[in-house]
C-alpha cells in the first residue's frame, strides 16, 4: 500500500474510530451530521439514487493539551447503482496553535492555498508570524487527487512570505511545487498585491507565474472604489492560461486564453435591500467575443422575506444571444418553515461534476427547509433543468441535519 494512502486511512481512522477515547477529555466537541439522498435522470434516461452520509467534526483542547482536530468526510452509495457515487475524505487534521511563538502548526488532509497554487494535501503546514510586519508559511505532502488516481509519489511543496509596508501595502510572494509519480510536473510562483487608500480605494492584483513554460498562467487586477456608505464601484481584469502537468500528455497541445473585463455598481436602497449592476466583455481567441449584463435587486432576509430579480442579456457576434431573467423568493411563513421558488430562464450556467461537464440554459425550482429543533433541520429542493447536453430531466434533494 502506498504512503501517502496509509496516511490517509490513518487520519481516517483518527476521525472515525480513535477520536472518541479523546472527545472525552476534550473541552469543547462541535460538528454537523447529515443524511442526503437525491434523484436524477442521467444522459440515457436511469435515474441514479445516490444516498450521503456527512459527518463533519470540531474537538478543541484534546487530552488538555491546546491541540484541536477539525475533520470533514462523506460515505455515500448510489441505490441503483447507475452511478459511482463515491466517498470523500475532504479534510482531517490536528491543529496546535502556539507551538512556539507565533508558530502554528497542521497535521493531516488539509486544503492548503496560495496565488502560486492551491491543493488538497495529507501533509504539515507551519504558520509564523501573527503580526502586519512579517508571516511565512511552509508546507509539503501528498498532492491528493480524487479523479486521477492516488500515488505515494505525488508530492506538493510550497511556502509563502507575505508583509505589511507602509501601513497600507499588504504583499504576498508565494511558490509551489507538484510532483507527479516522481517527476517534476509544476512549478509556480505567485505574487498578491492590496494597496489600500484612504479606506476608500482598494488596488488589488494576484499573478500567477508558470516557471516551466515560462508564462504568466493567471492575472487578476482590480479597484474597489467606496463612493459612500450606500455606494461601491469595481471593477477587474482576468487573464488565463490552462496549465497542465509536464508528465501529462496534453502539456504538449496548444492551449487557448481567456480574458474578461467588468464593471460593477452596488448600491444600498434600505435595510437588507441592495440594487446592483454588473457588465462583463468576455474575450476569446478563436471565438466570438460575448457580452454580459446583469443589473437587479437583491433582498436579504432581516424579517419574513428575502430573495433577488434580475435581467440579463448576453450576446455575441455569432448571434447566440440569450435574454433570461434571474428570480428567486423566499419566505419564513412560521419561525419552523421557510419556503421558496426561483427560476432561471436562457440563462448559462456551467457546474463541474465528478463524471460529467453540464452546461444548462434553464432551470426551476422550490425549496423548503424545515427547522424542527435548534440542533434539527430537514431541507428539501425538486428542480427542473433544460441542460444543452441532456435535455430536460429533473432533479430532486432531501436533507437531515443535526448540529451538536
């Protein structure tokens, strides 16, 4: 059996079956535990059954010793076996803050993130520095991969160096290494920029540098401008390059760049009501360029009601436009029951699945939630989907959770 999966059923196992004897002495034991079962029509017309079982777990000051574990897993089977419907380890860890000075520590399934890259890895970080002047993170691991396969020779390596200058620069410089089956497959460098002026502007850029190719693979800039209490402007630029794995054989294709430029308003009408503005000019090599905007109202719940309309309109110079509407409401009928529809009509919308890319132009849908004690609540949503790849099928979700 491979390190790095040994590792991995370790932490499980802490999480599962070794923790309890410990909870026990712990100061504080939180968490979430949820049951979901949902239903769909897949491309060819079964409907899959895929039943979750979540388990997501906080104990602080284990054995008394200022050591904490946070843990987060799913078991999960499909009914009618339609489709692999598989279980996660998403993160098991322990955490001892103050090791040393200013010294942090993390141990186990983590997600660890910086400009320079970003990875689930079963592995230590090392966190110092807790002040404006100077931090430094170090970490390495298991580069863990759910979709192409788990090897003891996937490895991550980073760091991370960041400072306050001036009272109002922050600056962050940041590296990453990816290793695949003992071959060097990334390696990154990073810089983060927030320049803040007066409380009222902020300048703001991450870069992301790919060593290998010798290409910046990611830029975002942008400016934050609070014209008043009511009022924000922004707006930003991205670019984007792909980067594949050196050992993958797609590392030796052209890839294509993106950009995108937007401009967005947000203003404060009232308590818990807000209007907003957004225009984006997608940017495309080998195809037309698009067109985005969306402008509305949104309504976030302060009593009984909440929810947001907008319009949005979307075009290119080969004629695919979409003129869709955005729509959503819900409302607390009793303090047990709240309840609500939405739709959303020629709208693109893109959501990555483990085993399918779908891309949909319609969606309707009515949600419930049920709150039966403070620690109990059942959520329920059916929903009806126009998907450009599978037709029209339909989609539902039923939910129990319990907060300890």
């Amino acid at each position: 059996m491979k390190i790095w999966q040994q590792i991995s059923i370790c932490i499980a196992a802490a999480l599962l079956a070794s923790l309890p004897g410990q909870v026990a002495l712990a100061a504080s034991v939180t968490g979430r535990l949820s049951t979901e079962v949902e239903w769909y029509d897949d491309a060819q017309g079964d409907s899959a059954l895929p039943v979750y079982q979540y388990l997501q777990l906080n104990a602080n000051d284990l054995a008394a010793k200022g050591i904490d574990f946070k843990g987060y897993g799913r078991i999960s089977d499909d009914i009618n076996n339609e489709i692999e419907a598989e279980s996660r380890l998403y993160y098991a860890y322990f955490e001892k803050n103050d090791l040393f000075q200013d010294l942090d520590l993390k141990l186990g399934r983590q997600f660890v993130s910086t400009t320079a890259g970003a990875s689930l890895m079963d592995g230590l970080s090392l966190d110092y520095g807790k002040s404006d002047a100077f931090t430094l993170s170090l970490f390495g691991g298991g580069d863990v991969a759910y979709y192409s396969g788990y090897s003891a020779d996937d490895l991550i390596l980073g760091s991370e160096i960041g400072s306050r200058l001036f009272d109002r620069i922050d600056l962050s410089l940041s590296y990453v290494q990816k290793w695949d089956d003992g071959d060097l497959a990334k390696e990154l460098f990073g810089l983060e920029l927030d320049y803040d002026v007066n409380k009222r502007l902020n300048l703001y850029s991450e870069t992301q540098f790919d060593y290998l190719s010798e290409s910046v693979s990611y830029f975002l800039g942008g400016a934050s401008y609070q014209a008043s209490e009511a009022l924000n402007l922004r707006t930003e630029y991205l670019y984007s390059l792909p980067v594949f794995s050196a050992t993958s054989i797609y590392s030796v294709f052209a890839v294509s760049e993106y950009e995108e430029v937007m401009a967005e308003l947000n203003y404060r009408l009232g308590v818990g009501l807000y209007a907003f503005g957004r225009v984006s000019r997608e940017i495309y090599p080998e195809f037309a360029d698009a067109t985005l905007v969306e402008a509305g109202l949104e309504k976030v719940r302060t009593d009984k009601c909440s929810g947001y309309l907008s319009g949005v309109f979307r075009e290119d110079r080969d004629g695919q436009d979409l003129k869709g509407l955005k729509v959503h409401g819900a409302y607390l009928f009793t303090p047990q029951i709240q309840a609500g529809v939405g739709a959303e009509v020629n709208v693109l919308q893109r959501r990555l699945e483990d085993d399918s890319d779908e891309t949909t132009s319609c969606r309707y849908w009515a949600d419930v939630t049920g709150y039966i004690t403070e620690a109990l609540n059942v959520q329920a949503k059916i929903e009806r989907v126009n998907s450009d790849l599978w037709d029209v099928y339909n989609r539902g979700r039923v939910r129990l959770n319990f907060l300890f």
